[in-house]
C-alpha cells in the first residue's frame, strides 16, 4: 500500500500543478450532420484558423457520433473550415472568443452533397491528429506511421504507445501479456488463436487505427488481463471508385504487396484488397542453466531461420436498403508456408568446468495454414434519434498441417561423434471452427439518459493431432513413439448477457452502470496410447462456471473540457488451448513444456483514474491504475532430472499491479510534433508453497516516443524509440530491451504516390531475454531475431469521386454513421 499511495500522491500533486497554471482558454464545439439524409458524419477534418494570422491553430476530426471539439483556444477572432469527401467544404467567419465568451458550442451543422475529389479531399492545412481519446478508450492514428511502412502489424504494434511486442511477436499493454486482440471487433478465426501469426501475416499498410482500452464497459467481452487492443482495417467510405497499390522489398529478401479497392455509388458500397507478403526472419540466443543439486551445467546456443510466405484478402459489401437500414457482409481468406530451421549446440560440463560432452540438434519444419472468416451484419435506426439494433454472425474455418524433423548427435568432449541421441518425424495437424452470434440494443431516454443491453454467444472448437515417428538403428527404420502421439480436442463456449446505463446528471458529472453475466464450458479431451497394454487411453478437462462481470465509470468535467474519470471492472483470463493441452513438447529436449487441463480462469479486478488536461499545442493523458489478478496462471519451470527442466502452466495465488500512464502530445513547431509516453508501475507475484516459490516484487518501466518532422510540403521524417525496462516475474525477471526506428518519406507525382524508405532497429539492440531463479536452479536466457531491417516503399492512390447530380436521391441513404471496428464484439 506505500507503492500505491506514493503513486497517487504524485499524481495528485501533478493535478494540481496543471490545476494551476490552466490559462484561460476556450472551447470550440459542435456536430457535423448530412443535409439530406441527418444522418452524422464521422471523421471530417474541422481545422480552426487564426483569423489575423492565417494559419491553422489546430485541426481535429468528428468522432464515430459527428461530434467535434476542440479545446485550449485563447480569445481570438477565428475561421471555422470543415471538408469531408463527397460534400462541399464549410466556412464558418468569424468566430469570436472572448475572455467574458470563451467557449462556443455551434450546434448542429448541415453539410451539402457536392463534387470532391480524393486528391483534393483536405482543403485545410495540419496534419490528422494522430491521438483520439474516447470515452472508453484511445484511439491512435496509425495510418501515418511511415516507419512501419512495408511492415506488418506486429511493427506496428511495436510503436503504439503503452504497447510492447517481445521477439516472438507477443504482445503487451502496460507491461504485461495476456491482452485481448480484436479485428475490427471481433476475434480472428485464421491463426487459430495463434494472434502472433495473424499479426506477422497482416500488413500494416491495411490498418486505419489501434484502439485500447484499458477498462471496458460491461458491453465488451471481459476477456484479457489488461484490456483490449482492436485493430481497425481501411474501409474506404469515399463515394466513386478509389484505390491503392503499394510495393515494398527489404534487406534479407523482405517482400510486400498490397493493394486496396472501393467503389460507393447509390446504396452499394463495395471494399477489397488483397496483400502477399514473403518474410525471412533470421535469429539466434543462448540459454545457460546451471543445476544447483547435481552440479551439473547445461549451456545451448541457438540460430534459426523462419521463412513465411502469405497471402491475404479481404472483400465485402455494404447495402443501404434505406436510410435506417443497412445490411453487410464480408469474407476473408489467409494462406501461408512456412519453412523453419533452427539448430542447437549444447554444452555439458560441471561446477568444475570439466566437459562432459556436447551435442548438436538440428529441426527443419514445412508448415501449410489456410483460413477464412465470414461475416454477416445488420443494422436498423429508429425514429428516435440514437436508438438503434445491430447484428452481427461470423464464421470462421481454420487447418494447419506441419511436418517436422529432429537430429540431435553426441559427441565426446575430444570432438569425435559418439551417438545418435534421437532421429524423428512428427505430422501435426490443427483444424477448427469459429462462431459468433451477438446483438446490440440501445434505446436513448433523452440527451443525458441511455440504455444499452445485448447478448453473445461464441463456440470455439479445436481438433488436434500429432503422430510422432522415432528412427530405431537397429532395425533400420522409423518406428511409431506413442509417448509423443496423440489427439486433443477442445470446445470452448460461451454465453453472455450485459446491460449498461448511462445518465449526464448535470453538465459537468455523469455515470454508467454496467452488469455482464456469462456462462462458460471449456472441455477438453487428451487420447493417447498406453504403452504398456497397447490401448488408448482418455483424459478429461471439464471447466463450468457462472460469473457476473459489473463496471461503474464516474466523469467529472473540468474547466476548460478537462476530465476525470473513475473506473472499475471486474475481468477474466480464460486458458488458452496450448496451456490446457498436456502434450509434451520436446523440440528442445533438455527444456519441456506441457500444458495443464485443470487451469483455472484468472479473476482480475481492475481499477483506474484518468485525467485528461489540453493547452494550446499540447494535449496529455494520465492514468493511475491498480490490477488484482486472483487464480493467476504462470509456467512454471521445475527440475525433473539432473539436466532437464519442465514448463508446467499452473494457477498461482495471486498479482497485483499499480502505476501511472502519461501519454502527451505536443506541437513544437510548425511541421513537427512529438508524442511520448511513460509508463512507471509496481509489480508484485505473491509466492506458491506448492512449487517453492517466495513472493517476487518491484519497479518497472516502459516508454516511447515519436517524433514527426515535416522537412517541406513532400518530404517528412518520423523516428520512433520504445523502451522496456528489467521486470519482475513469478520466478525471477526479464531483461530491459531497448529498440529506434526511423524512416523519410516523399510525396511525388503531383501527391498521388509516395517514396518512403524505413529502417527498424536502428542499433541492432532489440533483444528480449529472461532470468529464472529457483531453488533447484538458476537460468540466463536470450533471444533475438532479425536486427537491423530497410525497406523501401512505393504507394500510388487513385480515384475518381465525383458525384453526379442526378444520383442525389440514391445517395442520400449512403452516409452510413461507423465508428472504429463494426460488429464490435462485446
């Protein structure tokens, strides 16, 4: 409780230095609406302009309801410009502020259908903001992210402030794993819950924006110990045809291509795009265990090549049947080879550093994955302004075959060979089946007042196999190991029912009340073969359980559209299929790993305080927060002979976890901005009498920073650099890593086309590394993979939008109101 209290102690002392030097400023605001059809316009670019000096003083955009505001504006005279694809660009002048009239709220503003053209669709100087703050969550721009240019999502992700991704592609919030990945709102079939695969196969030139949200409502499943981050894919709403192409190719034979195409005319919208990728990704690391009972020491070196070639696309449809109903649909489809190779030299010798021996494992592994996810969507408004019932099924359909091959020799400590240890063959096969049905209610009481309720219903179920062959010298032939040849099968369920209430009891303090039941079964079934009768033998995993899930927010306003918030939200860590299969894993003979089918759910407990504070040219966020995890599941390394540990995933007691987020945003000079965050947390794993474990606790820190430069109206740079520091875990800590990407941009033929050329990893730093200490013994370990990485890329847009007069009517029914994913899951 000191930590905690220490924490919230700077960060009241911080309020209220900010508190103190607010100068006094005002407020732009309004909602932006269709002149046909009412209905609102999202994502419209508002710019206020210094009327005395002509230039642009900010620039904002609408949100998901048509709402724009824009705070920290100093008395003035002001020009109000709005543009938006497909509608004539607005000016409102003057605007006046005064010390006496600091704010003005302008209503509700009308725009006109006319002519645009997507060359021509900013017809205000900034550039788009790359930080939203919603209600319940932060919405980052991504879509400017030259850096990630040629990339995938995992490099992405990777420059989002308060995320983290490790070497293999696991991604963190706040420091910690176990975070819900959504697309477009909903969980992604292909992968088959392998989230790291679908990020290094999807391109981040197909990505609009990354929301997180750190505590969700009762509306959003509870899935995910520190919240969820939904990527929002390009779904290009621009009346006309429009497209775009790019072409990417890197050091170490890195290649992309994607394309993206959209055409909206009438009551028809329609949206592909397709994109291959062909990826080498070389690394290596060590891993040193010394075994404090037999005295024995094992130290490997490891080096490893990953080639991936994938395929993606994406297709779908919008129909506005009127200007209250839309119905949707659209497919995806993902294919990918992979060819792996690893090898591994191990040493053996004693405290003494005599030798023993040493061996060499060598793997290959050919892996072929195939996917695709369908998606069904309704939507119906109401004559009541804000009610409306949405819809959505989605099925999704995924098989993955892979052929693997192990070496491993022995040799004397003289270097001559001495034994073949193991020679095998192993077919895995993976296959499995996704569905989704949820619906969404919200019925408004009147400006201050709504009520949202829904239920959701998913079914995941997997079927997997592996037949392991071992190669026997004598007679000269493989031989079947059943030891390493099974089936497991899992069905995971889950039904849902929420209400959450939300009342604005004055102008400046309001609340929402949440409730979240669910009914989850998770059955597992594990078949092998008893090799002392020959038979097959059946183990069973049965987890039922009811829960119920509240949340409250509390918001208080501020002077100056400054905010407070207080949240609580009740949450779970489901297992996943790889911690509840109790297969043994030796692709490293002398570290195993095996699942556990009796995991227990996590039961998270999740409080935070937010404040949100605007200037003129500088915009912060800041969170204090405080995480229990009840039931937490960890892996847990034993010592099981005199060379060999085991990965066992087991529930500890309990972890709690409390820190303070800043995220700012500052404009320091025309043409460049910089945005930072710093994340400073307590950490703290309760120990575990079962497995010998003493409490493990302390300080950790991450950070990142971005930095846009605008060099001339077609040229820009951007670099980024992330930190994480050491940090603590059940059994000891990972190491700091440390990473710095930078790239440069220009604009050509007429803004049409673009040359960009990044390079990640600008100091080869990125390693990501692990120390266990237990009782039994101690472990350094590192990885690595790829290092320093340049990409040049080439994108060229295209489009024609006009609008011709005589489809007015039709196209009154198009503005169909989207916010950040559709169909999102809650």
């Amino acid at each position: 409780m000191k930590v905690l209290t220490t924490i919230y102690f700077f960060f009241f002392l911080c309020t209220i230095s900010t508190f103190g030097q607010s100068p006094e400023t005002g407020t732009l605001s309004g909602k932006l609406i269709d002149a046909s059809t009412e209905r609102v316009i999202d994502y419209a670019t508002v710019a206020v302009i210094n009327k005395s000096t002509g230039k642009t003083t900010k620039t904002t955009q609408t949100n998901t309801n048509g709402i724009f505001n824009i705070p920290a504006l100093p008395p003035g005279t002001y020009i109000l410009k709005i543009s938006f694809v497909g509608y004539k660009p607005y000016t409102q002048d003057p605007l006046i502020l005064t010390p006496a009239q600091p704010s003005l709220d302008l209503g509700t503003i009308k725009l006109q259908a006319g002519k645009s053209s997507i060359l021509n669709e900013v017809v205000v100087q900034g550039q788009r903001s790359t930080i939203q703050l919603g209600v319940d969550r932060k919405i980052f721009s991504v879509d400017q992210s030259i850096v990630s240019e040629g990339g995938s999502a995992t490099d992405l992700l990777a420059n989002v402030p308060t995320v983290s991704v490790d070497i293999d592609g696991n991604v963190s919030l706040r420091g910690t794993g176990n975070v819900r990945i959504l697309i477009d709102g909903k969980p992604s079939a292909i992968g088959g819950g392998d989230i790291a695969s679908v990020l290094q196969s999807l391109p981040a030139s197909s990505i609009e924006n990354i929301e997180l949200i750190t505590n969700p409502s009762a509306k959003y499943d509870p899935e995910g110990q520190t919240g969820i981050i939904n990527i929002v894919l390009k779904k290009n709403k621009k009346l006309g045809s429009n497209g775009s192409v790019a072409i990417s190719a890197g050091n170490r034979d890195n290649y992309n291509a994607s394309t993206n195409l959209s055409y909206r005319s009438g009551k028809l919208n329609l949206y592909g795009n397709y994109s291959y990728r062909y990826s080498n990704r070389y690394g290596g690391g060590f891993n040193n265990t010394t075994f404090r009972d037999s005295n024995r020491v094992v130290n490997n070196v490891s080096d490893a090549r990953r080639q991936n070639i994938s395929n993606t696309a994406k297709i779908g449809f919008d129909y506005y049947i009127n200007e209250k109903t839309t119905i949707g649909a659209s497919g995806n489809l993902s294919f990918r080879d992979g060819k792996d190779s690893e090898h591994i030299d191990y040493l053996y010798q004693n405290y003494s550093n005599n030798l023993d021996g040493t061996s060499r494992r060598a793997s290959t592994e050919n892996e072929e994955d195939s996917g695709y996810d369908l998606s069904l969507d309704f939507s119906r408004k109401f004559k009541r302004q804000g009610e409306e019932l949405t819809s959505n099924f989605s099925f999704g359909s995924r098989e993955e075959n892979e052929d693997e091959t192990f070496n491993q020799d022995f040799y004397q400590f003289s270097g001559a060979k001495r034994d073949t240890m193991d020679r095998r063959i192993s077919k895995n096969k993976e296959a499995g089946d996704n569905y989704n049905i949820q619906i969404d209610y919200t019925l408004p009481f009147s400006q201050e007042q709504r009520l949202e309720a829904g239920y959701r219903t998913t079914i995941r179920n997997s079927d997997e196999s592996q037949v392991s062959d071992v190669y026997n010298y004598r007679t000269d032939r493989f031989t079947r190991d059943y030891n390493l040849s099974n089936n497991f099968t899992l069905e995971d369920i889950v039904h849902a029912a929420y209400a959450s209430y939300q009342n604005q009891i004055t102008k400046v303090f309001g609340f929402q009340i949440g409730l979240r039941a669910e009914q989850a079964y998770l059955n597992t079934e594990y078949r092998n073969t008893d090799t002392a009768t020959m038979q097959i033998r059946s183990t069973e995993g049965k987890l039922d359980y009811f829960r119920v899930y509240p949340s409250i927010f509390l918001t208080q306003k501020l002077k100056n559209d400054n905010q407070l918030q207080l949240s609580y939200t009740r949450r779970v860590n489901r297992p996943r299929g790889w911690q509840v299969n109790p297969f043994r894993d030796i692709s490293d003979p002398n570290n195993i790993r095996v699942g556990n089918p009796n995991l227990k759910p996590e039961d998270i407990h999740s409080f935070e305080f937010s404040y949100m504070k605007y200037w003129k040219s500088f915009t912060l966020t800041s969170s204090v927060y405080f995480r229990q995890v009840n039931d937490v599941v960890e892996g847990i390394q034993l010592q099981i002979d005199s060379i060999t540990t085991l990965t066992q995933f087991s529930n500890l007691s309990r972890n709690q976890a409390g820190g303070l987020e800043i995220i700012g945003r500052a404009d320091i000079a025309k043409g460049f901005n910089v945005t930072a965050n710093a994340n400073v947390f307590y950490n703290k794993f309760f120990g575990s009498e079962e497995f010998n474990i003493e409490s493990n606790s302390g300080y950790n820190w991450t950070g990142n920073l971005t930095a846009n430069i605008s060099l001339s109206p077609n040229l820009s740079t951007q670099i980024n650099m992330n930190y994480m520091s050491h940090q603590v875990t059940a059994q000891g800590s990972r190491r700091a890593m440390f990473g710095t990407d930078a790239a440069v941009k220009m604009d050509v033929l007429k803004k049409k086309g673009s040359i960009s050329f990044n390079m990640r990893d600008v100091f080869n730093s990125r390693k990501w590394g692990m120390t266990t200490e237990t009782a039994a013994f101690t472990r350094q370990f590192q990885r690595r993979m790829q290092g320093r990485m340049g990409t040049l890329t080439f994108s060229y847009r295209f489009g024609n939008t006009e609008q011709q007069q005589r489809n007015r009517k039709n196209d009154r029914n198009n503005q169909e109101q989207q916010g950040g994913g559709q169909g999102e899951e809650f």
